[in-house]
C-alpha cells in the first residue's frame, strides 16, 4: 500500500498521482503500486513540487510496518532511531 500527500502543489502534478493512484481526498493519493512505479512517481513529486510539500508512505516489513519520507516542509522531517520513523519538528 502506498500513500502520498501534497499540499499547495499544481492540479497537473495532482493529476499525474492520478494515473497511477486513487485521490481519496484533495491531494490525498492511496493505492496498491510496484515498488519501481512508486520510486518513479516520488521522483516525479520532488522535482515539481515546488512552494508546496509532499509525504510518501509505503508498506515496509520493519517493526512499525512502514516507511516515512517527507519533502519540501523544511519544519519537519523524518528521523530514525533505533529503526523508527519519527517526525521532527523544528519552530
């Protein structure tokens, strides 16, 4: 399972998630993608993203059973510790 968010992000890039994804919610994509669409897809997301921010969320065989990645929100970002994903969140 795959999920992506994007906030403040152009209706073409939203409409591109949309070939591959379900938009469940505005900017909220969800659905079942290869591991190699979903690389190629958050490529996609990162180079245009711009003003905007994205996370990507996928189904991953660790202890929280998933993997977090955050791009273009310099106040918060993903860290691991001891193999968790937690947000950080700077003021």
């Amino acid at each position: 399972m795959t999920l992506i968010t994007m906030e403040n992000v152009s209706e073409s890039l939203r409409g591109e998630c949309t070939r591959f994804l379900l938009e469940i919610k505005a900017g909220v994509f969800l659905g079942s993608i290869s591991a190699s669409v979903r690389t190629l897809l958050w490529q996609k997301v990162k180079e245009n993203v711009r003003e905007g921010g994205a996370v990507l969320a996928y189904s991953y065989p660790n202890e929280q059973g998933f993997v977090l990645e955050m791009y273009g929100d310099p106040r918060r970002k993903v860290i691991d510790i001891d193999g968790l994903n937690l947000i950080e969140t700077r003021l």
